[in-house]
C-alpha cells in the first residue's frame, strides 16, 4: 500500500492545495515536456508539450482513486502512462478536426498498472525521474538551511569548487567550510529521504538512491563499495553534483523548448 506521506500529498491534491500543484508541476513538469517533446516527433510545438504536461498533472491526482498497489506500477510509470493518455488523446482530436467530425475525450486505460506497452518507461527517462526528485529535496534544503551554510554546499558540491578556494572566496577557515557542508548534507540526506517517499509508490523506488551513490544512512556501511564515513560522505557529494549538473541541463533544454 501507499505510504503516509504519498496519501497525504494526494490528499493535498485532490483538496485543491495551490502549493502542492506548484510543487509537482516544478518537480516533474521537464520531465513531462521532454518525454512528450520525443513522443511528438516534431508534430507538437513547444506551446503545445506545455499545455500537454499540464494536463497530464491534472489527470493525475483523478486516476489515485483506481491505483491499485498490488499490481506493482512505479510513480515514475503512473506519470508516464498518463501522459501518454493525454498524448494519444491531443492526437486524436486533432485526426478528427480534420476529418470534420467531433470526438468524446478518451476513457484513461488502466493497464498501466501492470505494464505499459507501446511507449515504455526507459532507463533514460526513469534517471530523469529521479534526477527531479533530487533537485525537489534541494531545493527544500536551501530553503530551510541558513544561507551562508548552503551558499558554501552549493560552491563546494554543486559547483565543484576546492575547500580551499570556498574558504577564501567567503572568508572563513577550511574547517568551517567542512562542518558547514557536513550541516547541509545531513540535512539533504533527511530531505531526500522524505521526498522519495512521497513520489514513490513502489520499495524498488524508494531503493533508488543507493542505486545511485547516495547513501542516505553512511553510519550502516552499506552502498556502493561498501564503504561509510567520509568515503561514503565523498561519494554522496559526487553523485549529487552530477546528478545536479544533469538536472540543470535539463532546466536549460525546458526553457529553449527542447528545439536544439
């Protein structure tokens, strides 16, 4: 079954919650436009993916009530399934305006519960989803840490800067640099806990992190190489910013409309 804190974001949907609204849309929203952008094949405009993606967003919150957790659907293949809906749906009313003719909106098909066919949920897209929930638990952490703390995680670990050179550019020691740093990522590997939980409707989805060198517990010695401490600390810093680093990308192709 869904955890407590997916059925409590749900539940902030289904009542309307404007905040809630803009949270999804501003965590998955990219993700949405550049899976519909690779569907449309050049036969959609940028104005149009927008539109498209919210309406995706829509239709999600209405299709909880049919979520069937036994039948094993990730978050990520959900999101999928309903804009492939939505997709094929736009498609065909615009096959019918040419025709002349008008056509009843498309029941959504509940088979995306078990298996999407057709349009699959490839790794490529499954890494973005997971790239969003990144970026969502960062930006909640710059939001609630102090902001010289996180200014010195945001230049040391998403912008790559040497110790060295963070401590001279904000005029401090190097060992103020670390704890600063070692504040923020305890607080980002709280903050990535919870927001996985949220957006995961699956243990395989809420595995992911380790999966991909973010070790949220270092104390339990377990990840990739095995390793804890400051191994695991080193490890956790680089992977965010490469995961960082994709995610801005993806912002940048967003905006351009992914026209390049």
């Amino acid at each position: 079954m869904l955890n407590s804190l997916t059925t409590s974001f749900v539940a902030r949907l289904r009542a309307n919650d404007q905040t809630a609204w803009f949270e999804l849309w501003e965590t998955f929203g990219p993700v949405l436009r550049a899976q519909l952008t690779k569907w449309g094949k050049g036969r959609i405009g940028a104005e149009t993916v927008r539109d498209l993606s919210q309406e995706t967003l829509a239709a999600l919150s209405d299709s909880i009530e049919r979520y069937d957790p036994a039948r094993g659907a990730r978050f990520s293949t959900w999101l999928l399934a309903i804009a492939k809906h939505v997709l094929g749906d736009e498609m065909d009313k615009r096959m019918a305006l040419k025709r002349g003719s008008g056509r009843a909106k498309a029941e959504l098909d509940e088979s995306w519960m078990g298996a999407v066919d057709g349009r699959t949920a490839d790794k490529e897209y499954e890494a973005a989803v997971f790239r969003a929930k990144v970026e969502a638990a960062i930006r909640m952490v710059e939001k609630q840490a102090e902001f010289m703390d996180f200014q010195i995680y945001r230049m040391r670990v998403l912008d790559g800067m040497s110790g060295k050179d963070v401590a001279a550019q904000v005029g401090t020691s190097e060992p103020t640099v670390s704890r600063r740093l070692a504040k923020v990522r305890d607080m980002l590997r709280g903050s990535l806990r919870q927001v996985i939980q949220v957006y995961s409707f699956t243990a395989e989805e809420e595995a992911e992190a380790e999966r991909n060198g973010l070790l949220l517990d270092p104390n339990t010695g377990k990840g990739r190489g095995d390793v804890g401490g400051k191994d695991s600390d080193a490890m956790f810093d680089e992977a965010v910013c490469e995961i960082y680093a994709r995610q801005m990308e993806l912002r940048r192709m967003d905006e351009r409309g992914f026209l390049d």
